[in-house]
C-alpha cells in the first residue's frame, strides 16, 4: 500500500519506478530488438538503460519537488495524464514521440483527432493518468534539509557518470538509435522535442524567401490539376503492379502515365512543403501556388486537408466554404473538391490556371469512413479506430476501398478537363506520403525517415495529359520536386528557377 505521507526522496522512487512501469515498454520493446540481449554487452546495455531511466527520472523529479512541492505536482499530475496519451498511440499505432510527431499533433485539427477517440484511450488515461494523479495530489511529501538535498544531488550524479562511464563502448549505439530512444521516453519524449519544436519554428523564416520574377512565354489556354493525396502508397495502386483491381478506371484511360516516386517525410506538413517547393530544403522559400499567382497565374486552391505551407493567393477555399454550396452525397467526402470546379476555370479571365486539390483521400485511421458506400468493393473492413484488433486483411480492405475512391475521383477530374474545349489540360496526382498497413506491427505514418519502412515513402505519381498538349519524358524515377518544375514548363512559365532535368514533360 502506499503511504498518505512520504519522504520527498521515497517519493520521487516510487514516482520514478511508477513512471518507469506504466510507460516504459514500448522503450525496452525497441532496445530487446535492436541489440543482442544474449550477449554479455547486451545485459549490461538493458540493465544501465534501465537503472538510468529510474534513477535519472528520480533525479530531476527530486529537484522540482524540493524547488516546489505545488509546482512538482501539478507537473507531475499534467506528466501522468500525457504520458498515458503518448503511450496509448505508441501502443496502438506504433509511432514514434519524435520532434515531427509534435509537429503533426499540433498541425491536427479537432476533426482528424476526434477519429482517433476510443474505449481503450479513456482506459489508458484512467488507469496511467487520473489514478496515479489522485494519489500525488492527496499525499503530503515530507522536505529535507539543504544539507540532505546536496548530498543526495551529488551522489547521484556521481552515480550517473560511473553508469555512462560503463557504457562508453555503447555511445555508438545510443547515438545512432537516439531520435527512437528520445521518442520514446516518457515524459522527455514530448517536453523536449515540443522545446526543439517551438526553437526551430522560430528560427525558420517569419516571411518566405521570394522567388525570382517569372515570366509567361505564350497566350496558349494551359491548366494544370495538382491533386495533393492523403497517405497513398504506391504499393496498394494496380498501377505499380498491385494485384487487388484498385484503379479500374484510371487503367483504361489513355494518356495516364505513373512514375516511381519516394516522399521527401512520412508526414503532411514536410510532405505538401516538398510537393510545393522548387527544391528540397529546410528553407521557406515561395511555394508553388503563391508564386504562380504573384506573377499572374489564375490559381486556386481547394482542400478537405490541412498542414500546407501559408498560401497567399484569392481563391482559397477550405471543405465549409464548399459544402455551402453543395448537394448530395458527395459533399461529405473529396469528391466535393470537384464541385463547380469546370465553371470556376471557365470563369478565370487569365490563360494560365493551376487548380490544387488537397485531399484527405487514404487518411486513417478511419479508412472506412474516407469513401462513399458503394466504393465498399473489397470486404470484409475494419471499422475501428484501434487499427491492432482488426486482423490486416480487413485493414488492407479499407484501404484498398479508399485507393479504388481515389480511381475514381481522378478520372472524374480527367473527364472535367476533357470537356474545357481549347485548353492545355495536365492532371497530376502525388500523394504527401505513404501508409503502414501492420507491416511489422507498424500502422499509419510519422515515423523518422532514417528507420521509416518502404511503405510509409514509396508513393505514387500519376499524370495524365490532354491529347495535343504535351507528351511525357521517359524517366523511371522522379522526386515530390519535380511538381514544380513541370507545372511552370505546362503551364508555359519561365522563370530563372527553372530546372529542365526536374521537368516530366518533354
């Protein structure tokens, strides 16, 4: 049982040892795996991380709460509760507490997070956050005398050293899996990676960096579609040699090429930077859309998603502002991208247009939910949001549905350019990243590239062109980069910029 009054040094232990038991696994899971625990090396590595873990947790617990009991337990309490969070989603979709995991949760919106709401997350946050928290609130915590402080803070880091002093032949390995290790401890995982998040955001530039001035080489009507796709691999697409029929219709259009591709991230906000930017850098430098219209492109953009760089053009139109003006069924998924769209190109008194589509096409977990019923073709799904207790094959059905839903929504976008009579039409589809399907017990996206499996990058890129436009370069390979290059060649841009070897259009 434990005590109504401890010392501040048992305490902090039994804090620590808590802390340690309810949210540590997923930890220890990632060292058992990745070193050879039979070896005498290997014990001494699990059994230093482990000790490190109690005694380092403890230690930094001690010195808040001798700073301030108040301020240690609202801490430790507000610690609890996203500890048990975080550990609910490594569980259940096997990510990572990385600096672009903070980055993805605070780029959330309620809509996509509310999807993620189960039974077994309020059990998580009951049982490793409220009660742990209703006993450190009502326990009183017995302080020591600064003399009793000192000696204990000296010999425990004296304690610390002698550990990292054991495992100097271990620095290699914890340097080379640090990013998996910091993500995973709990609770530094996400206050220091939300530190580096805020740091870096700071120091990226408050105003992006203008592009040079761009010029328009002919009066010729040309509009491109960029459809920007939501957690699409290429792997699930009959395109790229999938045996499950997904794209019956895209296989029967003509003019529809794919290329292989990677992303640049495993996330929305790194991947739709990428599909945007003329190079992949770190920079803030004009995106597409905004520099297209800074030099007299009509350009509009439409979205059911969220996570792109700011956009500064007229027409952009988030999924309220087009369900206002929406009937039917297919206002509640990404076919309402397509809503009045001929008529609003039409419209445009300009003769270069670039239209951007940002979908949620293939977003989990709620894969089930992302397309009309009658796109149900393959059966039986998974309808849970706890993506673990469906077997693969009804999770790979789902999503398999919502690649068959993309078919679909890209040839009605091919047979809408088909009917604007006089123009250059160009559709180009390229998905932000890719998806874990339960490979390897992995499910979703975020994990850091350097340990990333193929499906969380290998993405597709489909393009199709009018008949008279442009014909397609024979290249295997492209990058997310190669978006803006070919645009501003479609679209008959020049700009010095401009890369003909990321260019796909002869």
């Amino acid at each position: 049982m434990l005590k109504n009054s401890l010392k501040i040094t048992h305490f902090v232990l039994v804090m620590s040892l808590l802390n340690f038991l309810f949210f540590h696994y997923p930890f220890f899971k990632f060292v058992f795996n990745n070193v050879d625990y039979k070896s005498l090396n290997g014990i001494i590595l699990i059994v230093s991380l482990m000790v490190l873990m109690l005694v380092l947790n403890a230690f930094v617990f001690y010195l808040i709460f001798f700073l301030s009991r108040y301020v240690g337990k609202f801490l430790l309490v507000l610690f609890f509760i996203i500890n048990s969070i975080a550990v609910y989603f490594i569980n259940t979709y096997s990510v990572i507490i990385d600096e672009s995991m903070i980055g993805n949760v605070f780029n959330t919106k309620y809509e996509e997070a509310s999807s993620f709401f189960s039974i077994k997350l309020i059990l998580y946050i009951i049982l490793f956050g409220i009660i742990p928290s209703i006993y450190i609130i009502k326990v009183k915590i017995i302080p020591v005398t600064w003399k009793k402080f000192l000696t204990t803070i000296s010999l425990t880091l004296l304690f610390i050293l002698t550990l990292v002093f054991v495992n100097a032949t271990n620095v290699l390995w914890i340097d080379k899996n640090s990013k998996a290790l910091g993500g995973l401890a709990m609770p530094w995982s996400y206050t220091v990676n939300i530190s580096l998040f805020y740091t870096h955001q700071h120091q990226k530039n408050q105003k992006e960096i203008l592009l040079p001035n761009a010029t328009i080489k002919d009066n010729q009507k040309s509009v491109v579609v960029l459809i920007i796709g939501e957690s699409a691999r290429s792997q699930n697409f009959s395109l790229y040699g999938y045996p499950k029929n997904t794209n019956p219709l895209l296989s029967k259009i003509p003019n529809v090429f794919h290329f292989e591709a990677n992303s640049s991230a495993t996330y929305t906000t790194a991947g739709v930077k990428s599909i945007l930017e003329y190079k992949n850098t770190n920079e803030l430098y004009e995106i597409l859309p905004n520099y297209l219209y800074r030099n007299n492109v009509e350009v509009i953009w439409r979205t059911t998603n969220w996570g792109e760089p700011p956009v500064h053009i007229k027409n952009y139109q988030k999924k309220e502002e087009l369900k206002s003006n929406c009937k039917g069924e297919l206002c509640n998924y990404d076919e309402i991208l397509l809503n009045g769209l001929n008529e609003q190109i039409l419209a445009s008194k300009k003769n270069k247009v670039l239209i951007v589509l940002h979908s949620s096409m293939s977003h989990g977990p709620t894969y089930s939910k992302k397309y009309p019923p009658q796109f149900e073709v393959f059966k039986p799904v998974c309808n849970s949001v706890e993506l673990g207790n469906c077997s693969q094959t009804e999770l790979i059905n789902a999503y398999d549905n919502t690649i068959v839903y993309t078919d679909y929504v890209l040839s009605k976008v091919i047979e809408n350019l088909k009917q604007l009579k006089g123009y250059n039409s160009s559709m180009i589809f390229v998905s932000d990243h890719g998806e874990s399907l339960g490979e390897n017990k992995l499910y979703m996206h975020g994990l850091p590239m350097s340990i990333a499996p193929k499906e969380q990058y290998e993405i597709p890129f489909i393009v199709w062109v009018s008949d008279g436009s442009k014909q397609i370069k024979t290249i295997k390979t492209v990058t997310q980069n190669h978006v803006f290059h070919s645009v501003l060649n479609f679209l008959g841009i020049q700009s010095p910029i401009y890369d003909e070897q990321m260019n796909i259009f002869k």
